[in-house]
C-alpha cells in the first residue's frame, strides 16, 4: 500500500498461492482504518489485484487489511501501513 496523493491511498496485492486456495477466489475484501479512529473504516470489495481509496485525511496513517474469498467464506488476513502525504510539503 502507498499513497498517491496527499489523499488518496492504493493498495495493490498479488494472487494467492494455488496450495493455498481453497476453492476459486470470487474477490477480494479490502479495509482501510484510520489509525487514530479505529471505529472509521472503509471497505472495497473488488475483483482486481488492486483498489484505492480516495478523500482520505491529509499527513494521516491508515491500517489495511485483504482477505480474499471464496463462495465458502473469507481467508486469513494480509495487513499492511500506509500514509497520506502533506501538500506542498517539498516545493
């Protein structure tokens, strides 16, 4: 995950292992916490190996978590840190 703006957040992952798939992955269940609001989340369910996550605080930190899914339920958990950036910090 890393930020492409100074409020927006993409997070890109790859595929799961074939030994561990336990069935034919259907999608991915990605959210986004704000680190200092554990009660404010964001959820994107999506297909691709990637999301982003927009109208995000500035100069902020966020927690993410990916689980992918099968039509049987949801898998482990992958986490990940990122932040948003400060406009104009470095001109």
């Amino acid at each position: 995950a890393f930020n492409i703006s100074s409020t927006i957040i993409r997070a890109t992952w790859r595929l799961v292992p074939i030994c561990c798939r336990l069935g034919f992955i259907r999608g991915y269940h990605v959210t986004l916490t704000d680190s200092s609001n554990s009660s404010s989340t964001i959820t994107n369910t999506v297909s691709e190996l990637f999301t982003r996550f927009i109208d995000l605080k500035k100069f902020h930190i966020y927690q993410l978590s990916i689980t992918a899914f099968t039509s049987k339920g949801s898998g482990p958990s992958a986490v990940a840190t990122a932040s948003t950036d400060q406009d104009g910090m470095f001109n």
